[in-house]
C-alpha cells in the first residue's frame, strides 16, 4: 500500500545531532550545500576546499515552501557564525562563492550554537503597535501632481511611524537650433529632501540611537528606489537631491553609495547630491540595498545579545526586509 504523503521522492534528510546545534532549518540548508559541494557541480577548488556560486536559487527551489527571505537569512547567519565560508573573485563581482567550514563542524568540543529564530513568538507588545506592523505594508508611495513641472511624492512606513513628502521639480535642459527650434538635451529631477517624521519612530525604540539609525536607513533606501522610479518615468537622466542644515545629516547611506561606486559629489558641504539616472544606476542600488539589509539584519543579530531594545524589537515582528 502506497501513499502520495510518503516518501517516493529524495527526502530531505538532516542528522538529529546537527538539528540541536544549529536549528532544524539552518541544518537542512546545510546539508542542501554539502550535497552540492559533494557532487563537485560547477565547484571550484580554492584554497583547499570546493566552493560553489550563489547557493540562494538552488536553495529556494529545494526549499519552495519557505520564504526566500528567511533562507538567505539563515544563510547569512551561518556565514557569520564561520560554519559558511564565503568569497568573490573580486570586489566589484556579484557572484559568491561559498564552501563550509568542515574544521569548525568537526571540532572535538563543540560549542552549543545558539540562533535567534527566523520568526519570534509575540510577548508584551503594545495592542497599537502590534497592529500596525503586522497589518500594514511597509512602504508605501503616492505621487501627486501639482503643477506642469512639480510633484510632491508622499511615503510612508507605517509599521516603524515614519513618513515625509518629497518635493520634485522637474527641469529640462534645452539647446536653441535656430530659427525658433528647440531640442531638449537633458532633463533632470529635482528633489528637496523633506524633513522626515520620526518622533514616533523614536517613541518605539525608546531612543535607541542604533536601532533607529538602521530602521531610518532602511526607510530612505527605499525612498531613494521609488524616486529612481520617478526619474525613469519622466525619462529624466539624472536626479539632483538638495538638503538643507541638519537633513544634510540624513543623507549618509546616500553618500555611502557614492562613495562605493566612485561617484563624484556636487558640492563639497555635502547638502547637494547629483546621481544618474539611468538603468545602470538602478541596478547599483538594488545590489546597495540588498548588501545593506543582510549587513543590518547582521547587526541586528549582534546588538541582540547585549540590547534590550533591539530584542523587543526582533520579538515584535518579522525582521524588517526591502528585497
């Protein structure tokens, strides 16, 4: 007698021993990665160990029935406990290679890994907050038209209290022909960064300068991809971010990204950022952010263990991701 619920397919096996470690989920992926390893496909061998590339896409088809998101987190917290090892050719690549840690698995004495779980059980959370965060999307945008080149585009994240309104202009740059003709030569967007509404989002974490950093971060990456979009709706070709006194403080994860792709800043008092915007410049960002959020959920992880703050946090809801 035979069933369509038992296995007549390759099971997913995972060793009880390996389970207590490190987590029933992460010692599955693990063994996913050391079946790949084993099998040598498209394996490379460096430094004395296999590696393979990006692991992510055959990990979420074996795993089809969990969230990519909490795949590529598992992922990541093995990677930063050494049990995954990881590495590019070269800097600017996008491909990672990844080979495990063998020596680290086979130590005599192991030391009990503890992770923090992919979704934390709810205690002791505020009614409101917990409705808004687990009812609301988000991020969100709305763009309105005010005028024959203006826009204001109002955002939001409800679930961390956070919301402005963008002023955009847009301008087009035009060369005269001659006898009365005219040809647009470039147009460019125009963006007045608004002041932030925050108090609330301070008020949530109790003030917790790092907990807010990244959540505002993660807020602006956003920010900064809807408005992209913009500029590629109204085929403008670059985007000009102008900030004033204590804003200008806020655009650091902006000049973070300048600085990794070399790009050169309008003004030296850093209250002017000039960005193309084009394709290329999108797809920069996306991988910006998406490097960004694991390294936030990384600090996530780390600030757990000495924070309370951030561990209420953690507890309150889903860890935050844009990707």
């Amino acid at each position: 007698m035979t069933t369509a619920l038992l296995i007549d397919e390759q099971p997913i096996q995972v060793l009880p021993t390996l389970a207590r470690e490190v987590g029933f989920m992460e010692a599955a992926i693990l063994q996913e990665i050391h079946y790949c390893l084993q099998s040598r496909l498209h394996a490379h061998f460096k430094e004395g160990r296999y590696w393979i590339p990006n692991v992510s896409n055959q990990l979420c088809q074996r795993f089809f029935f969990w969230e990519a998101d909490d795949i590529l987190y598992m992922v990541a917290q093995l990677e930063q406990l050494g049990i995954l090892s990881a590495s590019q050719e070269h800097p600017s690549s996008k491909v990672r290679y990844y080979a495990i840690n063998y020596e680290l698995l086979n130590t005599k004495e192991p030391t009990p890994i503890k992770l923090v779980p992919i979704k934390p059980f709810m205690e002791e959370i505020p009614s409101a907050a917990n409705e808004n965060m687990n009812t609301k999307p988000s991020f969100r945008t709305e763009v309105h038209r005010k005028g024959p080149h203006l826009y204001a585009m109002i955002a939001e994240d409800p679930r961390h209290f956070l919301a402005c309104e963008v002023t955009l202009e847009i301008h087009e740059n035009k060369i005269e022909l001659g006898e009365g003709w005219e040809e647009v030569e470039s147009i460019e967007v125009f963006c007045h960064f608004p002041r932030i509404n925050d108090e609330q989002l301070k008020e949530f974490v109790w003030q917790d300068a790092a907990l807010y950093s990244m959540l505002m971060a993660m807020f602006q990456m956003q920010l900064m991809e809807h408005l992209l979009l913009f500029c590629a709706t109204h085929h403008a070709t670059n985007l000009v971010i102008f900030a004033e006194g204590t804003q200008a403080e806020k655009l650091e994860i902006y000049w973070d990204f300048l600085a990794l792709h070399h790009l050169t800043p309008t003004t030296e008092e850093k209250t002017e950022i000039a960005i193309p915007a084009n394709r290329k410049t999108f797809d920069k960002w996306v991988d910006f952010m998406y490097d960004t959020v694991i390294r936030i959920r990384q600090d996530l992880w780390e600030e757990q263990k000495r924070n309370p703050v951030v561990q209420h946090y953690l507890k309150s809801q889903d860890l935050p991701g844009f990707i």
